[in-house]
C-alpha cells in the first residue's frame, strides 16, 4: 500500500508546475490532462500570459493554470446549450468561452460606421428567468429586436412620431347611429357606436337653445325668428353628421312642429335649406322614446316607476308596472301614459316667469293639476305607489338644473348630475330657494344661466303638480331623454347588440 501511494505522489512530482488549466466556465474542477492548452494559456476567456490566482473551489494553493487546445475544450465548450443554459440561470462566474466566437475584448476591432459584430459579454451572476417562462422565447426576442435594429440602420430615416399619438376607438369599425330631437326649446343632436349590451358610448354631441316654441301659445304659429335660429342650429347638426359615417339615423321634432300652424311649412324649409328630413312624431312616440332612454337608470328591485319628461311645449308621463316581470325594454312595462299640452316654454309664457311669486307659483301648479285630473289612468298602478320600492324618474332640465342646485356644483356637470338620488325634502328645499330668488340671482346660478332663468320655475310647478298626484319619497334624476331612446331602439331593432360588428364585416 506505502509502494502505490509513493508511485503516486512520484507522477505527480514529474508534472511540470509552471501551467495549469482553469476552466472559467466550470469553476468546479481542475485539468487532468498534461500539455492540453497546446502552448497557449487561457484567463477569463482571453489569450494572453497566464495568471496565478485561486483554484475554483477556493483552493489557498497558487498554481498556474494551463490551457486546452480546441480539440480538448471542456465539457461546457462542447456543449454550447448546457453552457447557455448555465449562463442564464447565473451558475457561470464567468464570460463564455469558445474559440469559435471569443468575448468582445478579444475580437478585432470593426470599421467604423459599421454594426458591431459582438456585444460585450457581462460578467457576474445574473438573475435567474421565471422558469414557468418558455425557453427561448428571451432569445428570440432578442434575436427580433437585433433584425429590427439592422433594418433600421439599413432604411432610410423615417419622420418622427408624436410621443403621444392618437389612440384608436377601442372598438375601431363599428356602426355609428344618430339621433336629433327638435323640440320647443332645445335643438340636439346625438352620435353615437354600440358597446355592451344596452349601451352605447358617444361620438359627437350637439345642444342649442333656439326657443322654436316662442310665442307659438300666442299666435299659433312659428315665428320667422324661432325658425331662422332652429334652421341655424339644425344646419351644424347636418355638417356633424356629414363628417360621420353613419349607418342609422332618426331625425324628430316634436311638440312646437306637432301645434304649429305652419309646422309642416317649416319642415320642408329645413329639408331645402339644410337637406335633413325631419318627421313629426306623436305623443305616445314621444313618451315611449323617453322611458327607452332610461332603462339603465331602473334597478332591479324597483316595483313601480312613474316616469317624466317636463318638455318645453308638452309634458310626458309614463307609468311603468315591473312588479311581476322585467324585461330587457322599459317601455314594454308601460301601462299607461299621458302627454301634457303644457311646457316650460308654454307656462311661462301664460303666467310669467321672469318674476315668480309665491301665489303666482301655485296658480301655476292648479294650472297643472287640472290637467293633471283629465288623466283618467293616473291611479292605474294603486297599492304599488305606496311599496319601498316605488319611486320617481324625472329626464327633463328641470330635475337636472335642481341637482346641479343641490349638489352647489360651481358648473353644471353630467357624470354628477345624471343618475343621482334626491329625496323629497330635498327638492321641495330647491324649489323654496329658488322662489326666493329675484330673476338675477336665478341667472347668476352657473346650473341655471340666462336661457333658464325665466323658465326653471315654470318647470318646478309642474314637477309639484306630479309630485302632488304620485307622492314618493325618492326621485331618481335622469340627463337623458328622447335621443337616448332613439338610439337605444334603433341599435336594438338593427341587431347591433348582437351582431359581432367589432368582428365580422361591417354591411
């Protein structure tokens, strides 16, 4: 045993000590084999004098290291994913090393102008990838971002790009509806592209005052200048929608064209002068297109609902029965309604409404009842107006301009206003304040403004004289009306809810 031990360490004292081989790649484990560097020595992967330092294991023995020649490289130079793999998951204190394709300090130096060959490897132990992550998908990227920066440098320069450029529809391609409603105060136009089921999201919107209802309780008739400013608001309507591509429009008037004299007159100057063809619609239309308008604004528990819409010629009244089924359309619960031939516009001018009193402001609510009595299925719902779940849903300026009111919003804002709950006490506050104040104080209100100034108390005798007929301890308020309604009906009759337009082609 002593013999074989002594024949060892005597091969061992015959090696020559001045070279050694150290593996980079490795780090685990020493040369076996005498003369395998062929002369040359190897440091970190660089050719160059050899280098006495540490044994990868921590060895306290300083030996020179001796190189490999190519065709006895170590098992990570044999295998390039192994040794890859090795680099990636940080076990490799070391850059790669491969005669074929030596580290960039050892590379020749490139032309300038010219793409470098190589990148610089980095050294250190690197952070380990996800291993849930698909092996290569790294590499290809990075392969893909090399093409890309090559195809670059190859083409010519391109303009520059905005650092925030326009962001697309999120749902590019799909049908766009409109809807504009002239009434007797208002003239509005809604654009408008289906979403979710029941909804739609806005494109282009348009709302004027033009008072076409001015002096009609009067004369009978449209005024020239109610015309001239309708005819003026109706002209942008059509230059909107001619800078859209829309698949479905309706185009109404109402109230003010519906007792006019010379409605009918009126209507076919709009179609030479501005070439939109506007149809009169009737009563039960109306209040059927206002409860289409606000079906979203009904909650599921809801039993009953007396729906509104305070006009500026006409009043619309719908009551909706949903205590024994719910169906996806509002309107279809409607089981009585009634139009009002009374308005904002109307009252006001019948009984003032530039300096309300208090005692003017009840003739007017009598005005209001008394019309209210000639309705003969007002009490159709019975024991569901007394039900928790029984409640008001006004659509009209009135209900808003009293939110904005009670909300004391410095400026009149939907997303706050459209939707909001107010209880009894709170409207009947709104009103009382609003009686208090003189004419300019009502204008000064930025909810209110001198187009509603002489009009929002009219509005408010007929929102008691409702109140007065169905009490309810809760008022839903509602920024929305007959163009809501109008589009809700015309995407659902078109199918836009359940064609996939955002995917199929687009007729």
């Amino acid at each position: 045993m002593n013999k074989r031990l002594a024949c060892v360490l005597q091969r061992f004292a015959r090696r020559p000590k001045d070279k050694i081989l150290k593996d980079p790649e490795s780090g685990a484990r020493k040369a076996s084999n005498e003369g395998a560097s062929g002369g040359h020595t190897v440091s970190n992967g660089i050719p160059g004098p050899a280098k006495n330092g540490p044994g990868p294991q921590g060895d306290s023995a300083r030996q020179p290291q001796e190189s490999r020649s190519d065709s006895q490289e170590g098992r990570f130079e044999k295998n390039p994913k192994k040794r890859a793999r090795r680099r990636r998951r940080g076990k490799s204190k070391h850059g790669a090393v491969s005669a074929q394709n030596p580290v960039a300090s050892a590379a020749p130096a490139h032309p300038a102008g010219e793409a470098d060959a190589a990148a610089p490897v980095k050294t250190g132990k690197k952070r380990r990838p996800n291993r849930h992550r698909r092996r290569g998908r790294s590499g290809a990227k990075q392969q893909e971002t090399v093409v890309a920066a090559t195809v670059e440098q190859n083409s010519p320069a391109k303009p520059s790009e905005p650092d925030n450029p326009r962001r697309e529809p999120r749902y590019a391609g799909a049908p766009l509806y409109a809807a504009l409603d002239l009434g007797t105060n208002n003239c509005r136009l809604l654009v408008a592209t289906p979403t979710r089921p029941g909804q739609f999201r806005v494109i282009d919107a348009f709302s004027r005052i033009v008072r076409l209802g001015e002096g009609l309780g009067a004369t009978g008739r449209l005024s020239p200048n109610a015309m001239s400013r309708a005819i003026e608001a109706l002209k942008i309507c059509r230059d909107k929608l001619e800078n859209h591509d829309v698949r479905r429009a309706r185009l109404i008037a109402t109230e003010a064209c519906r007792q006019a004299e010379n409605g009918a007159e009126f209507l076919h100057q709009v179609k030479h002068e501005t070439g939109l063809d506007l149809e009169i619609i009737n009563r039960q239309t109306e209040a059927r297109l206002a409860v289409s308008g606000c079906g979203t604004l009904v909650e599921r528990e809801t039993d009953a609902v007396v729906l509104f819409d305070i006009g500026g010629g006409s009043s619309e009244i719908a009551l909706i029965d949903l205590s024994e089924r719910r169906s996806p359309r509002l309107a279809e619960h409607i089981i009585a309604w009634t139009s009002l031939p009374v308005g904002v516009v109307t009252l006001a001018e019948r009984f003032g409404g530039r300096d309300v009193t208090t005692d003017n402001f009840a003739v007017m609510v009598n005005h209001v009842a008394e019309l209210l009595n000639d309705f003969s299925e007002r009490h159709k719902l019975g024991d569901l107006v007394n039900s928790q779940n029984f409640h008001l849903l006004g659509t009209s300026g009135t209900v808003t301009t009293l939110a904005g009111i009670h909300l004391g919003l410095d400026r009149y804002d939907r997303r706050r206003i459209d939707g909001i709950w107010m209880q009894n006490d709170d409207v009947t506050e709104m009103t009382s304040r609003l009686l208090s104040w003189s004419f300019d104080e009502r204008v000064a209100n930025p909810c209110i403004g001198a187009d509603r100034a002489d009009l929002v108390l009219a509005g408010c005798a007929i929102l008691d004289a409702i109140r007065n007929v169905w009490p309810s301890q809760k008022l839903r308020v509602a920024d929305r009306g007959l163009r809501e309604g109008i589009l809700t009906e015309l995407m659902s009759r078109d199918g836009a809810w359940r064609n996939r337009w955002f995917r199929a082609n687009v007729a």
